[in-house]
C-alpha cells in the first residue's frame, strides 16, 4: 500500500511539469572548461578546453573542440570532434547529457619528448540553467589514449579520468 502512494505521489508531482527543457534544432552552443592550480607536485597546471556544437536533432547536438593543457613538466594540444546527446527529464533546470568525442593530442614532456595520440573521451554529467541560454555543468570525463600522454602522480599513463566544470552559452 505504501509503495502504490508512494507511486501516486510521485506521478502526481511530474503532471504538474509543464515546461521542461529542451535544445531544438538549429541551437548552437559554445562551451569553456578549464583549471588553474599554481601549487601542484608539478609546478603550476593550467588548462584550458574551448568547445562549439550546433544541435541538428532535439537534444542532439555534434561539434569541434580545442584544448591546452599544461603543468611544467608536459603540455599537450588537443583538437577533437563530439557528439552529446541531452535527456530531457521534465525539468526547466537540470538537463542529464551523455557526450563521447575523438580525437588526437600533440604533445611535449620532459626531456623534450614529443609525442602524438588518438584519444576517446567519455562523459556523463548534468546541466543546471542559470537563465534559457547559460547553463553550468559537471560531468565524469574519462580520457584513453593511443601513447602514454597523460601525467599521472610520478609516470604518464594512457587513460585519465577526472571531474570537469564548465560553462555553456546557447544562441
């Protein structure tokens, strides 16, 4: 009996949605992403990912990114093409988005070691909308790569994974 009220109640909260959130064709969005930290074990980390998608199915949006990266001891450059795709849930705030991207990495370490990578990037995080078009988001970020490109406590390894916040604006 509880479970079926706890049911009702539940529906009966969602009927009330009447405005959700959604990305219509035709909308594009740039994003910014990054990090400053000048006291890591490596020197000063800085980064910094510029990102421009155009949503050409509700909710379904493709695009390109660039990113830099650099902690004293190795930076990279990376471009990448991604795709996301946006759960609507019936709210007017939260937005739950899934996002894969490809891509390839240039980059120079210690010793002046260069070296050159496919990369895969996962994501999974949620969107808050402070106003219709700017959004804040978070999300899992998980990163494998072709060579061993990113620093990893005393090594360089081939994957990284780590939380990523940013800022979305949509015109």
């Amino acid at each position: 009996m509880k479970r079926i009220a706890l049911a009702i109640a539940a529906a009966a909260l969602t009927v009330g949605s009447v405005h959700a959130v959604t990305l219509a064709p035709g909308t594009m969005e740039t994003r910014v992403s990054g990090q400053f930290d000048s006291t890591t074990i490596n020197g000063s980390l800085t980064e910094l990912n510029i990102s421009y998608g155009y949503f050409f199915l509700d909710n379904l949006q493709a695009g390109g990114r660039i990113g830099f990266f650099d902690n004293d001891n190795v930076t990279l450059y990376t471009v990448s093409a991604f795709t996301e795709y946006n759960f609507e849930i019936g709210s007017e705030d939260w937005l739950p988005y899934v996002e894969g991207a490809l891509g390839l990495a240039d980059g120079d370490g210690e010793g002046g070691v260069t070296e050159f990578a496919v990369t895969l990037q996962a994501q999974a995080g949620i969107k808050y909308f402070l106003a219709p078009n700017v959004a804040i988001s978070t999300a899992v970020v998980i990163d494998f790569a072709s060579d061993e490109i990113y620093p990893d406590e005393d090594r360089y390894d081939n994957n990284d994974a780590r939380l990523q916040l940013a800022i979305r604006y949509y015109y």
